[in-house]
C-alpha cells in the first residue's frame, strides 16, 4: 500500500461523495489532509474522521467557484503547513440543461464550478509545487466529456474543458517535477450518479460501475506516476471509436438511453 506520510493534501468536494471518500483514504495513508466544500455540518463531521486518522488533518469552509477565495484558501494551506503536496479537485456541479431551456447562466454557473474552480485550483497550487519540484494534481473529469449525453450540455462541456486543461497542462509542467492527472471515475453511486439515474439515465452496465473505495484506492496507488488518464474503468474509453466508426448507431444507443 502506497503511503503518504508527511505530505499536506488538499480535497475539494470534501463533504461527501469521492471526495469524502479520497480526503479518508489518504489521511489513513498518513497525509494530513484539508478537506474543502461549503456544507458546515458536514465538514464538522469529516473533520473528526479525518483528525482519527491525521490528527494535523481539519476541514475548511471554501466555495470553488469564488476563484480569489479559493486561491487565498490554498494560500493560507500552503504557508501554515509549509508546502501543498497534493490537490485533488473532486468538487463540482451538475444539472440538466437541455436546449431549449436552459439559459446562459445555467451554463456559466456549471463552468465557474467545475471548470473554473479547477483552473483555479491548479494555478494556485502548480508554481509552490514546481519551486520544490514535487507535487501532484488529480483533477475529477467524467467519461460525459468523451460521451455527452443530449440533456447534459453544461456538464458534459465543464468535464471536456476539465480534460483538455488538465491534459495540456500535465504535459507543460511534467519537466517541473509536478504530476497533473486527470481521473475518469466510470459511475460512482454517490449523490451525484443517483441523482442522474433519478432523472431517468439508465443504470450504467457493471463494467463502468465503481463504489468509492475502488476509486479512492485506485487513485492513491497510481497518482504520481507519469500517466496523465487515471481511467477507473476501461469501457467508456472506446466511446470515441464507437462515435467515429459506427456513428449512427452510437447516436442512436445515446439518445435512447437519455430518453429513457
Ligand atoms: N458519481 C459519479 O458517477 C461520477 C462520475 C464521473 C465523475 N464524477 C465526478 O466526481 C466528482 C465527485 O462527485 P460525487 O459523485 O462524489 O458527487 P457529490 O457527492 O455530489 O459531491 C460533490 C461535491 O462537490 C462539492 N461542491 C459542489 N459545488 C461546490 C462549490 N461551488 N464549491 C465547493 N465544493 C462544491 C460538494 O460539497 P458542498 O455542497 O458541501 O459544497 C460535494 O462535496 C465530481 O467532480 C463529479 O463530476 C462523478
């Protein structure tokens, strides 16, 4: 088992979900972790689980969305632990937007969370990180961003933008001795995947199923290493292959499930 002994880790999306999840797992692996995400309650909660394990590990209220907060949040981490070793950037959003019906805003609210917060996130910690030639970045992305589904848009674009970016920069700062990763989960029953089988996506085949344990410990065994894709299920990896070489029917297979 991969440890972590020593190091400061930052999770946003903390309070629940594979956020919650991840913040654990790597406290128990010895890292301190700050836990970040908005409801109180919640962070009062993981902050006692979390200090079980750490005990210098404690929670922080932070909306991702507010880029100078976060930033500063981030700031402050790093000069009162001395360093920031590890962000993971779990936090983020999602409704339905379906055209017509949703409005711009719908769409620029889902960007300042999941796309935004994340640039954020990782502009403020990437240059602390290459001066001491040692960090790791995981930024949560989703297989929507290889597989749009027709009502999730915004999502689905946030998740793209999620990708391109975290790609991009990973391959800029590899030289710094700084990691970028960017993690496809596969469907993970936390709030956010039932809620999108409440509004009627089909339960995704086993294949691409994972609990947040199986996440959790994939991502703490393989970040760090030089892959950029931390892929939890391999499935969703053909999608754009089944997009290029048999377009009608894999149009047909999305749309129907979105419908269903
Ligand atoms: N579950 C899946 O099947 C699945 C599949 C692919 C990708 N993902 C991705 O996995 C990550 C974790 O999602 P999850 O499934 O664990 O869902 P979740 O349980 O709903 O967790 C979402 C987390 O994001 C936080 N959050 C939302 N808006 C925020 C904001 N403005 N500022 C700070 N924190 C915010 C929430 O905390 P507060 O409300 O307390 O702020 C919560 O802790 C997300 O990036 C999601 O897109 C999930």
């Amino acid at each position: 088992m991969k440890r972590y002994d020593g190091e400061v880790a930052v999770v946003s999306g903390a309070s629940s979900g594979l956020g919650r999840r991840l913040a654990l797992e790597l406290a128990s692996r010895g890292a301190t972790v700050v836990g970040l995400a908005r409801r109180k309650q919640l962070l009062v909660e993981l902050a006692a689980d979390l200090q079980a394990r750490t005990s210098s590990s404690r929670t922080m209220e932070c909306d991702v969305s507010d880029a100078d907060a976060y930033r500063d949040v981030l700031a402050q981490i790093e000069s009162d632990r001395g360093k920031l070793d590890i962000l993971v950037a779990a936090a983020a959003t999602e409704a339905e937007t379906r055209v017509p019906g949703a409005t711009l805003e719908d769409f620029r609210s889902t960007m300042d969370v999941n796309f935004f917060g994340v640039v954020a996130g990782t502009l403020a910690v990437v240059p602390g990180m290459a001066a001491r030639r040692h960090g790791i970045v995981v930024n949560v992305s989703s297989d929507s961003a290889r597989a749009p589904a027709p009502g999730g848009a915004a999502y689905a674009a946030s998740k793209a933008a999620v990708s391109a970016f975290s790609e991009a920069v990973a391959m800029n700062v590899a030289d710094s001795g700084v990691r970028v990763h960017v993690l496809y989960p596969g469907w993970v029953p936390t709030a956010m995947g039932l809620a999108a089988v409440e509004r009627g996506m089909p339960l995704p085949p086993k294949p691409v199923r994972r609990t947040e344990d199986q996440i959790a410990e994939l991502v703490c065994e393989r970040m760090g290493s030089d892959a950029i894709e931390l892929n939890a299920s391999r499935l969703p990896v053909m999608a754009p292959l089944a997009r290029a070489f048999f377009p009608k029917a894999y149009r047909r297979s999305v749309t129907k499930s979105s419908d269903a």
